[in-house]
C-alpha cells in the first residue's frame, strides 16, 4: 500500500485516503464501487490457484516431542508475547464488545460462572502455566512474572477492559507486562461530482478490519501500558514498541471468540513448532484446518499460487464467485509470527492490500491480518483429523460457546484459581 513507512495514526489516514483516491479513481461515487467490489478485490491469480502443496501435518513423532519440549521452555522463560485480540464488532451478535460477553448475555439462566469471555482466556492462561510451572518444580510466581500479555479491543472500551485486567490480574502478572491497544474506528468514504475521495464526518465510524488492527500496532503512540496508580495511558513510542517486540521468539495472534480455547489456552506443540520455524527464516506460521461442511464460514482460504510459487491463504471476500462450500482448507483463527520484530517492521514499509467495502451507501475498507503471509516467509500446517473451526461468530454459535463454557468451568482447580484472583461475578 505505501512505499514509506506509516509513523503514526494520521499517516496512516493519510495513506488510507491517498490510496483510495489511486486505486479508486475510476469510480464516481460509492454506488459504482458497489456495483465492482468483486472486480476491485478479487484476488489476481484466482483462476491459477491449486491446492495447497507444502502444509505441514503435526503427526505424533519425535519432532512433535521436540517441539513440545521447545514450547514448554518457551513459555517458561517469558520468550511468548499472547496477544488476545477482540477488536471486531461483533455485530452478528449485537451483544456489544466480545471481551466483555458474559454467559449469562448467551443464556440469562446460566447457573456458572458469570465471568466476561476476555477475562475467562486470560485466567486459562494463566491458570495452564501457572500448573506447567508447578510441573517442572519452578516457582509459579517466577514464572508468571515473566509472561507479556497483549490486549486489542476497540477504543471505546479499551480502557475499562485494562482497568479490570489490572485489578483482576495484578497479583499475578507485574502491571507493567500488559499491553494494550484500542483499535481506532474510521468514517466512511464518499466522492461529490468533480471531487476527490473524502471522509464523510456524517457517516458511521466503524472498524477496518484486523488487519488494521496490525498496523495499528506497529504506529507511534497507540500501544500503551496502563498506569496502576492513575489509570492514565502510557503510550509507547513506535521505536519502544520495537525494541519490546525484539525480546521474543514468538507473538501467537489469539481471536477472543476461538472456543477451543477456553479450555486449552497453551498448545505447546505449536508453539514449539513456530519457535523452530522463527530459527529457519520464516516469519509467520499459519493453522490450516477444514470447513464444517454442514456449515460452511467464509475465511481466508490456503491454496497454491503457482504464479507466487507458493502457498498462500486468500480472505474469502477476495474470492470472486468461489462460495463457503467451496472452500475446503481454511486458516485457523489466530496465527504465530517468529520474529515478530522483523515481520511487523515489514508490515510498518509495506502497508496491507485495502479491500473497500460499502456500509451505508459509503466506502470503508477491511484489511486483513493474514495478508501478512504476502509479506513474509510463511509456514502452513494442519493437524491429524481436521476440525473445523470453533468459535461464537453468530446466534448460531451459541450453543457450542455455551458448551465450551460449562466445560471450562468443570475443569479441576480452574474454580479455585479463579476465586484465589480480585475477580467477581
């Protein structure tokens, strides 16, 4: 997108806005952007594309010992930035931000914990390397000391969820070791006669999508830490904010509405698998797994791009006249990035590709997160027995959240944990 790196949240409008009068030119207004979405964002190579060829299966073997035990030591040493990024609006389930959802908004006679949904991920994680500790006879709070949490919602609340995750979690993780970031909502684009592409103050301000969320992170003063004494921001200079990301191996980009997470917040075989990748050049690794073929998402898609000359997974809405039910692998809801350091500044030089979208008659835009597979070398693996992914993305999700809930609540010693932390319901 850009040819100079982005510096802060006003080069980035400025890029967005100089971008969209470039690539957007033919285009008189929105409504003729609406009539050529699927011209503008399909992807170039679409008719070439083959099945993937280079995914990695995680079959049980040596290797797979060797990453576990790489994992472990990993996270013991603090060598993991978690990111738990709940930046969508949730809008198919209009029960406002997903770090806040409580099971009791899922179904009002829940009779378990009322504990928010970010809050809940949190405590399994810590709660899971808090026992991972205790196994290798190392003292829980050491180690807990050492572990870096990153935490991405909208800038609506973001405040009110670090107030809480200080408060609930300082007993535990030095206040320092959280991060944070609000991730900024936009207005929309319209174009008058003989005028140029311009923001719209009258339009609805909403998201650009997880990949802005990405380059939001890598700009200058958006990241902050939280003071535990005023509950004033203190925000990170871009400069900072690299030199932070250069102290791990790992950064895992964690989707706040995966289930399967609740209750099992650390796979240490991927972990360790990632760490490895990190040590051979590659800068991102991707979860490839299978569409439920009774309900098909959209998602971004692994395929073969033999004009790339490699794999690369393509957001569906790029996917012009390919349906969900055609999409048969597709990228899990989070991805690893070894080096993050190195992989995010390419990010901050290179920008993303800017989907438009229209949304009330006006242009807005949907980068994603996983077009940083364009910009890295890239590593895709799946697991025996591919799933389909699980996670509360619409009403329909709902019983399967409410599932994944009671058996988080059900797992032994996660209650006492829980009451042992400054959490209530």
């Amino acid at each position: 997108m850009s040819e100079t790196p982005l510096t802060d949240l006003n080069s980035y409008v400025a890029k967005v806005l100089g971008w969209a009068n470039s690539f957007l030119a033919p285009y008189p207004n929105p409504q003729a952007v609406a009539r050529h979405l699927e011209e503008i964002n399909g992807y170039p190579n679409l008719a070439k594309l083959e099945p993937p060829k280079t995914v990695l299966t995680l079959e049980p073997s040596m290797a797979l010992k060797a990453y576990r035990l790489k994992g472990r030591e990993a996270v013991l040493a603090g060598r993991i930035l978690f990111e738990h990024a709940a930046a969508g609006e949730g809008t198919r389930l209009s029960l406002g931000p997903k770090f806040l959802i409580q099971p009791k908004d899922l179904d009002p006679t829940w009779p378990g914990l009322n504990l928010p949904l970010g809050l809940r991920r949190l405590a399994q994680l810590f709660f899971e390397i808090a026992l991972l500790a205790k196994e290798e006879g190392l003292l829980v709070s050491q180690v807990l000391s050492q572990q870096k949490i990153l935490v991405v919602t909208s800038k609506e609340v973001i405040l009110a969820v670090a107030k809480k995750i200080l408060t609930a979690f300082s007993s535990l993780i030095p206040p320092e070791n959280f991060l944070f970031l609000g991730q900024a909502a936009f207005y929309g684009l319209d174009r008058k006669p003989n005028a140029l592409w311009a923001f719209d103050p009258h339009s609805p301000l909403r998201l650009h999508n997880h990949g802005a969320m990405a380059v939001q992170k890598t700009l200058n003063n958006e990241v902050f830490r939280l003071d535990p004494a005023t509950s004033a921001p203190l925000p990170l200079s871009q400069e900072e904010f690299f030199q932070f990301l250069g102290e791990f191996s790992d950064l895992v980009s964690l989707n706040v509405e995966d289930l399967d997470y609740l209750t099992q917040a650390l796979d240490y075989e991927t972990l360790g698998l990632a760490v490895s990748l990190g040590e051979s050049g590659f800068g991102m690794v991707m979860e490839i797994t299978g569409n439920d073929p009774f309900r098909p998402i959209k998602g971004g898609m692994c395929a073969y791009d033999p004009e790339l000359k490699r794999d690369v997974v393509i957001e569906s809405f790029r996917l012009k006249g390919v349906k969900p039910e055609d999409i048969k692998y597709l990228n899990k809801n989070f991805n690893h990035y070894p080096n993050p350091s190195q992989v995010f500044n390419r990010l901050k030089e290179n920008g993303l590709f800017w989907p438009p979208v229209i949304y009330h008659d006006r242009v807005y835009f949907q980068p994603v997160q996983g077009d940083l597979n364009f910009l890295t070398k890239t590593a895709f693996f799946t697991r025996p027995n591919v799933k389909s992914i699980n996670s509360l993305k619409s009403p329909a999700n709902i019983p399967a959240a409410l599932s994944a809930l009671k058996a988080q609540d059900q797992l032994p010693g996660l209650q006492d944990f829980i009451a042992s932390l400054n959490l209530t319901n």
